[in-house]
C-alpha cells in the first residue's frame, strides 16, 4: 500500500514541476494562460491515452494517476472558465470550455491510437 502511494506522489510530484515548467514557457513566450492551460491539459490527454494503452500496476500508478493527475490542470480550467463567465465573456467562456472538453477527450483518443498502433 505505501509503494502505490509512493508511485503515485513520486508521478504527481514530477508531473506538478513539468506544468509548472510549461507555465514558465508560455509566459515567456507571451502565451495567453488560458492557451496555456488548454495546451497542458491536451498533452496531458494524449499522454494517458499512450499510457492507458501500454500500462499496467506499478507504471499506470506512476504514470496515469501520478505523472497525469499532477501535469493537468483541471482545477486552473475550472477557475479560468468561471473567470470569463463571471467577467461577462460568456461567449469566449463557453467556447473556452467547450474545446477544452473536445480537443482533450480526442487528444485521449488519439494517444490510445498511437499506442496500439506505434508502440505496442
């Protein structure tokens, strides 16, 4: 029990210092958060879409649940998509959360398909 808790906070630990990394990136390149967050949250579907698709026990702990769970931002979505509502860009805001949930579940997709048909 304590191994899985360790994969799993070993994963999240490393994958909380890879968004915060990219959120460094995109603000030195002058990216919008929003952009910004869209963006992690895409390369962190396609990531456990791969990693769903090839792992199992200790490397789907570390990977999926820690790695993942700890590079998405699901918590920064929220907060951003209620900021636009909130600020009267309701339009922009539902858009906003609209591609976020599409774009996501396909980026998940598609890395399941390049896992069975690439790598596996």
């Amino acid at each position: 029990m304590l191994h899985n808790f360790l994969l799993v906070g070993i994963g999240g630990a490393l994958g909380s210092m890879a968004r915060y990394g990219l959120s460094l990136l995109s603000s030195h390149l002058v990216i919008s958060s929003e952009i910004a967050t869209m963006t992690t949250n895409a390369l962190g579907s396609l990531l456990i879409g791969i990693v769903i698709a090839l792992s199992k026990g200790d490397w789907h702990l570390l990977l999926a649940v820690g790695f993942c769970g700890g590079f998405t931002t699901f918590s920064t979505f929220s907060a951003q998509a209620l900021q636009l509502l909130q600020s009267g860009h309701r339009l922009l805001g539902i858009i906003y959360i609209l591609c976020s949930v599409v774009v996501c579940i396909i980026m998940t997709y598609i890395g399941i398909l390049i896992a069975d048909k690439y790598i596996k």
